[in-house]
C-alpha cells in the first residue's frame, strides 16, 4: 500500500503534523481492498465507486420534498443549497450528476445576488 504511505508524507507536508487523526485511524482499520472511505464505498480492485444504502436513502428524501416537486416553480434558497452539496457528494459515485452541477451552481449564484 505504497499510494497510501505516499498520500500520508504529503498530507503532512501540506498541513502539518496534526493531520492526521492517527485514533480515527486505527479505529478504521487497515487499509483494503474494498471499504468505506469518505463516506463512499470504494472498491480499488474492480475501480469502482457506489454510493452506501443510507447516502441513497437519504437522497430519496431529500428529492422527495415537496419543493422538488415537478411543476413547483419557487425553491427555498437552503433547500436548493441542500441539493447542490448533496449532488457535488454523489457526483464522485455517479457522473451522470455532473452536468447537473452546473445548473444548480447557476441557481445558487443567481439567488445570491
């Protein structure tokens, strides 16, 4: 695991030697093949990425909402805020969110003045 020793020298050279959170560390465990990393599952040996069960449940709920409803034309600033975290998380798992980004971003910018 060569990448991760070289992922740990440089996060220390960039922000120092309280970095890394070696309790959390050890409470995760080594390093595998396939596991739970930031909140996604990653699974290096097929090269890919998935989103966990409760991140998908929760963006079920999230778009369940009735301002997301189609035809609704007025979507409350945090809720739209909500969204675009939501979507800029997922996007790692799931190009196809990608080209939503933009609009989203746009909407936000707009809605900020």
């Amino acid at each position: 695991w060569l990448s991760m020793d070289v992922l740990e020298h440089c996060m220390l050279c960039v922000w120092g030697p309280d970095t890394i959170n070696e309790d959390k560390k050890s409470e995760e465990g080594a390093f595998a093949s396939a596991q739970l990393l930031w909140g996604l599952w990653m699974d290096f040996q097929r090269g890919r990425v998935s989103l966990p069960d409760q991140k998908c449940t929760k963006g079920q709920v999230l778009l369940a909402q009735a301002h997301l409803a189609s035809g609704c034309r007025e979507v409350p600033l945090r809720m739209a805020q909500k969204v675009a975290g939501f979507v800029a998380f997922c996007d790692n798992a799931q190009a196809a969110f990608r080209p939503v980004q933009g609009s989203l971003y746009r909407m936000l910018y707009q809605a900020d003045g």
